[in-house]
C-alpha cells in the first residue's frame, strides 16, 4: 500500500515543502579519497559516449537498444553495508558520509531494527519518491511477539522456561507500548508502505528515532511514533562531493537481546558487495565481537573493511592505534576471519565537526586526542576543517570503498555492459550488410521470419534447460555434501560431549564451538558456487555460439570477422547465512543453565543431539534451498537475457531485408559505406576494454578493415 503525504495524528498534513533534512555540507576537502572513484567515473562516462555513438548511428532499433544499455549504466548503484555493535558510533559515521552531519539519528531506540539506505545521487523515480518505509508485515511481527524471535525459539526448544518467561514479559511490555502509541492503526500499518515526495527531519524523527516514553497515550509526539513497526528506510539525497551513484546502508547493531537484529543485518548484507565493520576503539582492544567475526568471515576478504571509530575518546590515540590494530588481528587471526582485512581508524564525530565548520567548538578531552593524533604540535582549536577531516579517517575510508567499488562491482558492470555493446554492434555489422547489398542491387536471400522466430524459439528453450539441468547435476552431490557435513559434526559433537562426561563428569560445563561445521558448509557451498560459474560459462559459449551460427545462415551476405561474445558469468551472493548464532555460541549464563537442567549422561546426549540438529537445520537448509534457488535465478537470468536481446536483434536484421530500398536510405545516420567502417572500427575497439583477454584478441584478431563490405558486392562498390 502506497501512501503520499501521510496525515498526522492532529489530523495536520505534513508540511509539502518542507526544510531539507539537515543541512547539506559540501566543502571542497569532502572529496578526499575519491580519486579512485573518480577515475572509475571518468570510464562510466567515456562508455556512455560511445553508447551514444551507437544511438545516432544505428536506427530505430539500434538506438532502443543503445538507450537500455545506456540505462543499466546510469543506474548502477554499488552499496555498501555498514554493520556494527550498538553504540559503536555507525549512524554518525553514515552521517560524515553522506555530507549530512545530522540526518540520522544516533540516540535510536532499543527496540528498533530498522535498516536504513542513503542513496546517494541516486537517479529520480518518476514518482518523485524521497522518502520510502517499509513496515514489518504481520509474519514477522508474530515472530516477534509471539515465539520471542530467535532468542525465543532457542529457549522454547531447550526448556528454558524462565528465560523465555523473561523474553515474553519484554516483548509484551513493547507491544503494549506500540499498539497505545498507534492505537486502532496498529494492525492496518503491519506490511504498508509509507512514501513521500519530500524529506525533512521530523520525518525520519517520526519513522527511525525513538520518542519519549509512551506511558500517557493522550500526549502526541510525533517523534518516534511509527519506530518500533519500521523495518526499513530509504531515503534519496543529492551529494555533490560523490562522483556516482552509492547506496549507504546503516544496519542495527547486531548484539541485541532477541538476534532480530542479527537476521536484518544478514538479509542487508545479500544485497551488498562492499561491507563496512564498525568498531569501537574503546572497546576493540579487550575483544572484537565475535557476531561481527561470523558475518564476515563468509564474505570475501577484499570486499570487507573495517573502521575503528571513536579515537577521539582515546586518551593517546598516537601510541594507542597500532596496539589497538594489533589486538584486531590477532583475534581475527584466532577466529578463522578472511586474511589480509584493511583497517582504518578515525572519528565520525572529527569528520562532523569539520563538516560543519566547528572545529573550535570540539570538546576539551577530543581536542586533547585530536592534537596528540596530529603529532601534538598545533591545538585543535587552531587546525583547519579540511586537516581535521583528514585525521579523522573518511578520506581513507573513502579510499578504501572506492577501490572495492571500482575494481570489484563497477569493473565487472562495465565489462557487462561492453560485452552486450560488442553484440549489438554486431548486429549492426550484420543490418549494414544487408543495407548495403540492397542497396547495391545485390541479391539477397533470407531466411523467412517465420523460421527464424521458431529456430530462435528452440535455442532459448535449449539452453534454458541445459542450464538448469546443469544446475541441478550440481545441486544434487552438492546437498549430499552439505548433508554429510552437517550429520558428521552432530556425530562428532556428540562423541566429544560423551567423552567429556566420561572423563570429568557433569560438574564442569563443556564447550564446543561451532565453527569446524560453518567452514565445512562453507566449502562445499564455495565449491557449489565455483562449479556454478563454470557450468555458466560453457552453456553462455555454447548459446553464443549457436547465435553466431543463426546469423551465418540467417545472410547471405557474408560479414567478415562476426561472432557473438557471451556474456560474463553472474557474481552470486556469499552465504552469509552462516554467520547466524547458534546454540553453541552462547557461552553464557544461558547455555550453562541448559547444562545444569539436564540430569544423566543420557539426557545429555539426547538433548544436545535435538537441540543442535534444531538449530543448525535452517542454515543447511538455507544453503541447500535458499542459496542454491539464489544461483540458479541469477544465472537463468543472465541466459534469458542474453537470449532476449540476441532473438531482437537477429529479427530486427531480418526486418531489414523486408522493408522499401527509400526507407532503407535513411535508416543509418551515417549513410556513406567508408565512414560507417570507420564508425564500426573505433566502435570495436572502445567496447573490447577491459574485456577477458581472449575475447578482446578474438576481437582484435577477427576484425577486418573494412568490416561491412558484403562479398557480393565488392566488385560493384570498387
């Protein structure tokens, strides 16, 4: 349900044209670090000018297809997760990014697990949407407040009467609190859309920051009143200091009471490339949390960084970072985190402050750490905003991202986009040959629409099903695999538990960590994920080619040098299921009062058997299902596409055998044969940048001079 200008409770509309949400800051020192991006930008722009190349000089169906490429590049929009413990400074850090330094707030409530998503130059809806929230819908909300999420079915499947009791009590105490605050609303608001054509601090106040304390239904405070139901937020901002389009995601901290946090942040993290940890140097020194460890750890290691926030609370930041940075990677190191993780340190707080031009009014203690970090020569009263934006660490954060941006996700965009460039203008190859043989009176024999439509028809049904065929070869030992590795951890988990009771008995309490199962899951399904590519790639050359072969036979007019490229195999999503808590995670009061309830060896064994199994059966159930489902749409996808735009432009040349000699004069902006060579020739060489090294040789290689002179009329046109 959509919903433009949502009505107050005093019945006032919000304001139409309201105060932009915090002001926008842009001084010239908020593009440090960008030059990656910039450069990454200037390719971006280079390959829309030749799209427009192609645009004006291909005809109707040529400059359709040109436009929809030229779409997929203006609407690349590369995220970035930011995920973090409560507290860790996160939402102010998001904040410095995107230029505004209050627009989201910090002080959040407890309860709330909203994840919001900053895009950042991104290109406008029609609508005119700025501002868009999205509810929890009633599924997920009884999830919630009926089984206690996923703290909840932890305790109800261990017997854990009283922490589930307490669990309950919490829970009840926010329903209660919600449903006096939206009153006769509450149930029609679960699963609503809410979306606005204007964006203004009350605004997100009334969606994300938490209100006062609810006790007086009677009092109406707009602040916080749809926080406790809002699962997500976007908002779209203009942020001139940034080259492109990025999305900022700002997740909830992951260390609540009942993990809802913990399963948002996953489902964020599906859908981005680049993830930011955000640490507290304050705390990262005794230990990083061993959630964040888990997330990451299933996400590659060049796309991850971290970010100490907060030096500015440290008392020697100059002696006390390369200790703090040492104690981060040893305890990465011990816990099976990817290698070779970047981290930059800093102060979100720094970074506002010299955004805003305040940089005198920085408090005493900050002061004192920000002139230690800058060698303790100059006092921070008397450092300029762009030196101070400098120490506070954005730059190198920005410097960071951009690198993954660029040669990561915006690398293989391009290199997407080229590639069905190359085919398009091979299509052209193909129209010009016909354009020019009918013109030149030479004789021309087709292949009629009729078979052409159903030789085309077969190659996609072929295809699609070798492709999913392939996948379900791959499935099958896959979730064997899986399987395996799932009941030989039970068994093994089980031995050691028995030989644990065997050898020192109930009264001390027994641990087992986890991991040894999500690093064999994790191989088997990076193993999956690897033959998953390499099925792609032979099925998207076997199709590539089978176009290539419809062409040769759809003219008879031969075009030296054609061939159809394939497109690049899809990236498919990391299993960051695998970084869920479980069980045995808890080495808590929680899990050594579970020990203390049971009562005989046997007991033991059997409990700990059920509970396990019960806990782990949704991450391999998820890695055997919901990943596997996630390749095979993504890599169906891919085909289909390919396919679709390659059945277009066969039909569209075979059109042009059909139509008037007069129409046929006009249908390319470039009617002399020497300057559309030319045209083809610079054309080709732009599109194989950055293409795999053997298509851009069998570009090179296959390319004649003049590329479109059709054989049968060479003699005439010399």
């Amino acid at each position: 349900m959509k919903i433009e200008n949502i009505q107050a409770d005093d019945g006032a509309e919000l304001a139409a044209a309201p105060t932009q949400a915090s002001q926008l800051f842009t001084p010239a020192f908020a593009r440090l670090g960008l030059e990656h991006m910039d450069a990454f930008n200037e390719e971006r722009l280079d390959l829309l000018d030749a799209l427009l190349d192609i645009e004006s000089f291909g005809g109707p169906e040529a400059q359709k297809k040109a436009r929809k490429l030229m779409g997929s590049v203006e609407v690349f929009e590369p995220s970035v997760t930011m995920i973090g413990q409560i507290k860790s400074g996160k939402t102010s850090l998001v904040n410095a990014m995107a230029g505004r330094p209050e627009l989201l707030p910090a002080d959040v409530n407890p309860w709330t697990s909203v994840v919001t998503s900053l895009h950042l130059n991104a290109p406008k809806s029609e609508s005119g949407t700025v501002a868009s929230f999205q509810f929890f819908d009633q599924s997920e909300w009884d999830h919630l407040v009926e089984n206690g999420g996923r703290i909840g079915e932890l305790s109800s499947r261990a017997g854990a009467s009283e922490e589930l009791e307490k669990v309950q009590a919490q829970i009840n105490e926010m329903r209660e609190k919600t449903k006096a605050r939206l009153g006769r609303k509450f149930e029609l608001l679960l699963g609503q859309t809410h979306d606005f054509r204007h964006l203004d601090d009350e605004l997100i106040q009334r969606y994300v920051c938490m209100g006062d304390d609810f006790g007086d239904p009677e009092i109406l405070d707009a602040q916080g009143q749809f926080a406790d139901i809002t699962k997500s937020a976007d908002l779209y901002l203009d942020t001139p200091t940034l080259p492109i389009s990025l999305c900022v995601r700002d997740t909830p901290g992951v260390n609540d009471t009942f993990m809802m946090r913990e399963q948002i942040t996953i489902n964020a993290l599906r859908g981005s490339r680049v993830c930011c940890v955000v640490l507290s140097a304050t705390q990262a020194l005794s230990s990083m949390d061993m959630g964040l460890i888990r997330l990451i750890s299933n996400v590659k290691s060049r796309e991850v960084v971290i970010f100490v926030n907060r030096i500015d609370e440290l008392s020697n930041p100059k002696e006390q970072i390369p200790e703090i940075k040492n104690s981060i990677l040893t305890t990465l190191a011990k816990n099976n985190a990817p290698d070779d993780l970047q981290v930059v340190f800093g102060s979100a707080y720094w970074a506002n402050m010299a955004l805003q031009d305040q940089v005198a009014r920085i408090d005493e203690d900050s002061a004192a750490s920000l002139k230690n970090y800058a060698g303790g020569e100059t006092d921070a009263a008397e450092m300029a905003a762009a030196d101070v934006w400098s120490l506070s660490g954005l730059p190198d954060l920005f410097d960071a991202i951009s690198h993954r941006v660029a040669d990561g996700e915006g690398t293989e965009m391009l290199k997407a986009v080229r590639k069905r460039a190359l085919n398009h203008l091979h299509g052209l190859q193909a129209s010009s040959s016909i354009v020019s043989l009918r013109l030149n009176d030479g004789e021309l024999k087709m292949v009629d629409p009729e078979t052409l439509s159903k030789r085309l028809d077969d190659v996609e049904d072929r295809y699609h099903k070798e492709l999913d065929q392939e996948i379900d070869k791959l499935v099958e030992a896959y979730a064997r695999r899986i399987d395996q590795s799932h009941k030989r951890f039970l068994d093994r988990a089980l031995e050691s538990l028995l030989n644990h009771l065997e050898t020192k008995g109930d009264k001390e309490l027994w641990q087992y960590s986890p991991d040894g199962l999500r690093i064999l899951l994790r191989s088997g399904y990076q193993s999956m994920r690897i033959s998953a590519g390499k099925a792609c790639k032979k099925v998207f050359a076997q199709a590539a080619a089978d176009m290539t072969g419809i062409y040769s036979n759809l003219l008879t007019a031969e075009v030296e040098g054609f061939k159809i490229v394939p497109p690049s195999v899809p990236e498919f999503p990391p299993p960051v299921t695998l970084g869920q808590t479980i069980a045995l995670d808890l080495q808590t009061s929680w899990w050594s009062d579970w020990w203390k309830r049971r009562k005989g060896y046997r007991a033991y064994a059997d409990a700990f058997y059920e509970l396990i199994e019960a806990e782990t059966l949704p991450i391999v159930t998820d890695l055997k299902d919901g990943q596997v489902e996630d390749i095979r749409r993504i890599a169906l996808a891919e085909l289909d596409e390919f396919l679709t735009e390659q059945s277009g432009i066969l039909t569209d040349v075979s059109n042009k055998s059909q139509i008037s000699v007069d129409e046929l004069n006009h249908l390319f902006g470039i009617t002399e044969q020497d300057e559309r060579d030319a045209m083809f020739e610079i054309l080709f060489d732009e599109f194989s940048i950055g293409q795999d090294e053997d298509v851009a040789e069998e570009e090179k290689t296959a390319r004649p001079t003049r590329s479109m002179r059709p054989t049968q009329s060479e003699g005439d046109a010399e």
